[in-house]
C-alpha cells in the first residue's frame, strides 16, 4: 500500500484533481475554495486542506486522523464527482512545502495551480494570530514571536513565519514543473477588492462557465485570542474525556437539541473567546515590512508587476 512518504502509483485508476490551489496561507485561500465549490462544474471535497502532497511537512501537522495517508485514501476524496466535473483541492502548505510542485507532477502533469500571494508584514500578522488561537504560538507580542522565528516542530527546524514568505523560491518550484500556462498567480488585494472578478479570472483560468453567479464568502477571518485558558475550556467540552467534560456535555445534551449543541459551543467561542483584532502596531509592521522589502522586489522583478508600489514598499528604508 502507498503511503504518503512513497511516490503515488501512476497506475491506479483514481481520480486525481484537475487543479491545485497551493496557497499562501492567510492569503483567501478558503474563501476562493468556499466560492469556487458551489460552481457546479467543480468539484472540491469537503476536506478543503488534504495535504497530501507536503509529506516534507508531515511532521508539523500533528496527528491529524482525518488527512489521508494513503494515495488510495487520497483519490477516494473525489470519488463523488462527476465525470464532467473539474476536480480540484486546496492545500496552502503545498507552496512552501520543497517536495509538492513535484509530487503533483507525477500523478498530473496537466494539472492547474493557482496561488494567491499577501503583502508579507499583513501575512505574517494574520498567521500569527491564526497561530495563537490554534495553540501552536505562544508569545502573543508580534514583534517577540517573529524575532524567535525559528523553532523546532515535530523533530523539524523551521522559521515559523519567515519560511512563508520566501515567494520567489516557492513559485520557482511550480515554474520548473510546469508550463507558465497551467499557473495562476494572484493577489489578495485584489481578490479582497473584488471577489466575484478575480473568481470569473480563475473560473476562465480552468476553462469552465465563468458567467456563473458565485456569491462572496468571508471565511477565516483573522481573530483576537481573549483568553488561552477559555479557548482551552471549551475545546476540552469538545473533545475531553474526563469526568467533568463528559458532565458538561451530558448537561448540553439534556438542555439542547442535537443540531443546536456545536452552534452553542461555537457561539461561545465567537463572544467570549474571539474578538476583534487590535489594531496593528505600525512600529513592528515597518520593521516587519523593512525586513522583508528584498523579497519584495525580487517577487516584483519575477512577475514583471510593481508590487514594491502596490504594496507601499517604495516608501520603506
């Protein structure tokens, strides 16, 4: 049986997706996933980040049961689709990750890739902020948590936030697999600008219906952490096992019907754990935006667009 370490077999009947969106993280991937799977000549699963691609990442994802392991479990994924539909997944680890451009080539060739690429400082802020609320950062000051950047995860060193932005790198990888036809790139400000354009662009980019209403989704927005040890709480209510989350949940079940108890437990979550984000702290966002004004103009030399003036570079020293 193939595992996720070995080369998918090139024989196996599967279906395999027609295209890829590899990423950036923070960066409207799921929003672009969300819109682009209610198209009904696209077929997306409901496991929106399989992964299955990034085994150099594997160690970093913990152990999460529900991502496939084997190239089988992997293709079985998409099983529902119809023949006549474009198949495809969304995987944001696929672009930073040193061994995916590859591994996608070997069982697809042909296949599409689309990436979407943010400002680094404001990505950087968001992933550190995603971080935080999934208990995987623990130093809730920015400037700290980035000057401590590498880290060892899962018996890996990375740099937990300086690793996604080396652009340049990463779309190398995708240009050298394949031709510059079957890549997309865009960015998130105009994605954020205009939704429902840069969706018809991508809808064309995969040859399907781009008159096709698709509405605009906010998904994944970027939230405040009130409190580690609430947010703490209510995921051991989810998931614990002892005696007193078993006691709460039973006293859920007792009061709540049961498609109402994840919408209860969600609801606290939403007004008691999350709140808005404060507003960014301009002295680190320079500094953010000082140290990473090199791969800046590199990205803008590499896609022939000025991005050093789109996103404000121009007036960083």
């Amino acid at each position: 049986m193939t595992t996720s370490t070995e080369k998918p077999r090139q024989r196996h009947r599967g279906r395999i997706p027609d295209f890829f969106i590899v990423g950036q993280h923070k960066s409207g991937t799921t929003a672009l996933y969300e819109m682009l799977r209610r198209h009904p000549q696209i077929y997306m699963p409901d496991l929106k980040e399989p992964r299955f691609f990034a085994s150099d990442l594997r160690p970093l994802m913990g152990s999460n049961t529900a991502l496939p392991d084997t190239f089988e479990d992997y293709t079985a994924l998409f099983e529902p689709a119809a023949e006549w539909q474009r198949v495809g997944e969304a995987s944001p680890s696929y672009l930073r990750s040193r061994v995916a451009a590859a591994r996608i080539a070997e069982v697809n060739r042909d296949a599409r890739i689309i990436a979407i690429l943010r400002e680094p400082a404001s990505l950087v802020r968001s992933l550190h902020l995603q971080l935080l609320k999934e208990h995987v950062e623990t130093e809730t000051d920015l400037r700290k948590a980035v000057a401590a950047d590498e880290t060892v995860r899962g018996g890996v060193r990375v740099r937990t936030y300086s690793d996604h932005v080396n652009y340049v790198e990463q779309l190398r990888r995708y240009d050298a697999t394949f031709p510059p036809e079957q890549l997309l790139v865009l960015i998130y400000d105009e994605f954020r600008r205009d939704n429902a354009e840069t969706v018809r662009r991508v809808l064309r980019f995969l040859d399907v219906d781009s008159t096709t209403a698709t509405a605009s989704v906010e998904a994944n927005p970027s939230v405040r952490l009130r409190s580690r040890r609430l947010d703490a709480l209510v995921r051991a209510l989810y998931a614990g096992d002892n005696r007193v989350a078993r006691a709460a949940r039973d006293t859920l079940r007792a009061l709540l019907p049961k498609p109402l108890r994840g919408e209860a437990l969600a609801a606290v979550r939403r007004r008691l754990v999350y709140g808005r984000p404060a507003e960014a702290d301009q002295g680190v966002m320079r500094e953010l935006r000082v140290r990473f004004k090199g791969e800046v103009v590199a990205l803008s030399e590499y896609l022939g667009r000025d991005l050093v003036s789109e996103w404000g570079y121009d007036r960083v020293e």
